[in-house]
C-alpha cells in the first residue's frame, strides 16, 4: 500500500498495490508499520461499515468532541462515494479548509482522516458499501456535527438528481470560525 499526503495537515490518501491475477487481485488494506512510517500511529478500536441504497444519499459533516476524537480510515467496498473532510483543528495551518476525492471499488483508495476533522459523503452510484476502521469507540454524548451546505467552507459537492440527507445532518448550527473548531494535539508537522 501507498500513502499519499492531501493539501490538509495530517490527512492522507491510502492507495492499495493489487497483485492481480485472473481470478480478481489481493491488496494489503492496513499495515501498521507502513502508517507509522508515514508518521500515523492508528490504533484501531471499532470496525463499521455503513450501506446506503441510493444515489445522493449524503451524511455528514461528523465528527467527535474531545476526550473522544477518532482518527478513520474509510474505503468504498461498493459503488462510489464523493468523500469530504474539513480540518476543525484550531492548531492547525489547514484550519477551516476542506478537501474531498472519490472513492470507489474500482479505484482502490482509501482516506485516513485524523482527530479534529469532520468527514461526510454523498452517494454517486446506487448501493454503496463503505467501511470505517475506527481510533474510538462511538460516544453518543460526544458526536458533533458541521453543516454540509455551510457557505464558511463552500464545500463543491457534486451534482445529483436528489438528495437524500437525515434532519439531524440538515440542522447543524453555521459555522463561527472565530470560536468553533477543535483541540487535538498534532501527530505529525502542522
């Protein structure tokens, strides 16, 4: 596997290297010592997978306040994503921006999105599979949440016919730059 730096802080793109033959391919998904290398101590705590039926489903922008901030690693199993994060560390040079990419089953790329991000996606084929590895546990008392459609970050998602979104998602307070966003201490540079 290859891991690729993103224009956020800390955030890296994760590319499997298939050895493919005529039955389909193998790929390492996660190793330890590549992450660490890379300047990543991932600790795995929780493993999930999320299934949504159609097209233009979009959840997010989420997120997990301190004590209980979560590094992920997220993969598209099936169908495609359009995947988002948004850096909400305070400490960091990236602060407020947001970067996305697609995820696919063909494309084999994976996302790790560190502590203080926030991470959403939208749907861009029917059924799609995607796969969470998970620094913590989920602590309801402690999830947190940005707007999707915030005009503070001006997120281009893209276009679909509908938009399927919860009104949890939907009614996320507007952003303030000046005093939200989150404190997590830095792994690697800033």
């Amino acid at each position: 596997m290859l891991i690729h730096s993103t224009p956020l802080n800390q955030a890296a793109v994760i590319e499997l290297e298939p050895i493919k033959d005529n039955r389909g391919y193998f790929a390492r998904s996660f190793c330890k010592e590549t992450m660490i290398n890379y300047g990543i101590s991932f600790e795995m705590t929780q493993s999930n997978v999320t299934f949504n039926q159609n097209a233009g489903t979009l959840r997010g922008m989420h997120f997990q306040l301190p004590p209980y901030c979560e590094d992920k690693i997220v993969t598209c199993f099936n169908g495609a994503i359009y995947d988002v994060i948004i850096d909400l560390n305070r400490e960091s040079s990236t602060f407020g921006k947001w970067y996305g990419l697609t995820l696919s089953d063909k494309n084999c790329l994976s996302l790790y999105i560190p502590k203080g991000f926030a991470h959403g996606y939208k749907t861009m084929t029917d059924n799609t599979i995607i796969h969470y590895l998970m620094s913590e546990n989920h602590t309801p008392s402690h999830e947190s949440g940005v707007r999707w459609n915030d005009q503070v970050f001006g997120i281009n998602w893209p276009e679909s016919e509908r938009l399927i979104i919860s009104k949890k998602d939907e009614s996320w307070k507007d952003f303030d730059m000046n005093t939200d966003g989150v404190s997590v201490s830095l792994q690697k540079g800033e």
